[in-house]
C-alpha cells in the first residue's frame, strides 16, 4: 500500500547533556519516510529544501527506497533550520532558532503519481498547509496527522477545520491537554475524537503511548535504554512506523493498531541512541525484530497471574 509523508526536510543543530551535532539532516519528512520505508513498499516525500541542500542527503534517501518526486529545490533560498537544546530532562528543550526559509513560501504541488497515495502522513505543519494537500490526494484510505502546541495556539480554527477531515491524530500528552482543555487524558481523549480522529495515539515519551481506537484503550511502554543522546524526531519516527505498519498490513482494525502502536515505539527507541536519523539509515530488520519481541515481552501479563477471587 503507497505512503505519503509531506512535511519538513531540514537542517538541525541539537545539544544535548550528551554531546552536540551541527546542521545534521533532519525534518518530520525525513524520520516519517525513513521509519514508513521499514514496512511500506512504496514510500512518498512531499517537502521543499534549498539550494544549499546536498545531493548526497538526496542521494541518501533514494538509496533507501523512498520516492523523492516530490521533493522541491527552491534555489533562490536556504533549507529550513532548527537549533535546540536540551535539558537532562530530555522532555524539556530549548529552541535557540527557526529558520523558515524556503518554508515559509512554501505551497505543497502534489506530482500526478503521488495523488493515489493509500495512507497519508501529515507531518507537523500549518494546518493550511496540511489542508492544501488533503485537497489534492484523490479519497486516501487513511489521514494520519502530527501537530504541535504552536499550531494549537496560534491557527485553532484551521486546526479544527483539518481535524474534522483526520482518521488518526498523533500528539504528546501536554499537547492533548492543551487541545480539549482536560487535564485527565481519557476525558481529554475523548474531546479529542469528538473534533474528527477516530482514532488517537498520545506519546508520552519515557512513559510510553496510550492509544484511542473505537471502543479499544491499548497502553504501549516505553522501551528501557541506558544510552539516550537525542530525542529529536522520535515523535515523527513513532508516525512512521505506525503508519508504514498498517501500510504493509492493508487494515485499520483495533489490533491492527495495537500493533502499529509497539512498531513505532520500536523504531522511536532506536532512533534517540543516536544524533538525528543515523540509527534509521543503517538499523538491520534484524534488529528491528528483536526489539519488536522486547516489546511484546515487557507488557507480557503471565498467564497464571492470580486473581482475588480465586
């Protein structure tokens, strides 16, 4: 089943109390594809980068089976920048700057071949942004959205208007918080899959993911790591993995995203082990099962466990 991903293909500067990278590639898009390209057959990227954007960060990504058609050179500008800093608490950052750039101009033209897209990820954008491409993919089977609390803030309306158009919404818990109004995160999500989502996956990073499907409540853990260098992109690894999952599966049903959800919490823990997209570039599927079946074994409730009543 084809996958579309339309965000930010970028530069990013992180520190972290653990090291620092400069101007390393990153963007939603990029950790989206690179995570969908694992399950998905066919993986899209709808993005704009500028003239100074290396054809080996190009050449990178085609090597990975990722469509790249979609991908626009502006060359009259600089592709988007980001600067963060991070806090021990690596649920708290710093950002240090936002270069828009060629983003700030920039107007999603989907390539005809990319207009049949099955499952499309919206990546963390305006939500006119996000509306312009819901407008030129022809009936997707499913609408997967990522947003943030600047978005929330600044354009409700807008975001309102795109959730009612939404099958999954994907967000963290003070951002589900801030969006209903609740502080408890049932009631919250309950608000939430009233505005349009069906179905709705709350990250709540160390603490793993909730997931709202229909009558289904699924909690997912975290995995547990020693080495945490770099949570940037987790969330849009975590998208990735959740939607190519169900790509390669061709259904939505509840257990089907109970799956989705412990795919990219999978995926989510391999990449903050290192700066950027680095683990996503060369994990081995290997590897990716072992962790899958981690998973299934750190919420394995045994069999026998006695109740009260007996």
């Amino acid at each position: 089943m084809s996958l579309l991903a339309v965000g930010t293909v970028a530069f990013d500067t992180i520190e972290t109390p653990f090291g620092r990278a400069e101007r390393i590639l990153g963007g939603s898009a990029t950790y989206i594809t690179l995570a969908a390209r694992f399950f998905a057959d066919t993986v899209r990227l709808n993005a704009v980068v500028g003239s100074d954007f290396p054809e080996a960060h190009v050449d990178l990504l085609r090597a990975r089976g990722i469509d790249l058609n979609g991908l626009v050179r502006d060359g009259d500008g600089e592709t988007f920048f980001w600067a963060g800093r991070y806090h021990y608490d690596l649920n708290q950052r710093d950002t240090l700057a936002t270069h828009l750039n060629v983003l700030a101009t920039f107007e999603p033209d989907l390539p005809a071949s990319y207009r049949d897209s099955r499952i499309v990820c919206l990546g963390n954008l305006d939500p006119t942004v996000q509306m312009q491409v819901l407008d030129q993919v022809d009936a997707p089977e499913l609408v997967v959205l990522d947003t943030m609390n600047y978005w929330i803030e600044n354009t409700p309306d807008a975001l309102r208007t795109v959730l009612e158009r939404v099958d999954v919404l994907i967000i963290n818990d003070a951002e589900a918080r801030e969006l209903s109004g609740e502080p408890n995160l049932v009631r919250a999500a309950r608000l939430i899959r009233d505005m349009g989502p069906d179905t709705l996956v709350i990250k709540k990073g160390e603490h793993g993911a909730l997931l709202f499907a229909g009558e289904t409540v699924f909690s997912a853990p975290a995995y547990p790591l020693e080495d945490i260098h770099d949570p940037t992109g987790a969330g849009d690894t975590f998208l990735g993995g959740f939607a190519g999952h169900l790509a390669r599966t061709g259904t939505t049903d509840p257990e089907a995203m109970k799956e989705a959800v412990v795919m990219g919490s999978a995926l989510a823990s391999f990449v903050v082990e290192a700066f950027g997209p680095e683990q996503l570039l060369h994990l081995p599927a290997e590897a990716l099962e072992q962790r899958v079946r981690a998973f299934y074994q750190l919420s394995a409730i045994p069999e026998g466990l006695a109740l009260l009543s007996e």
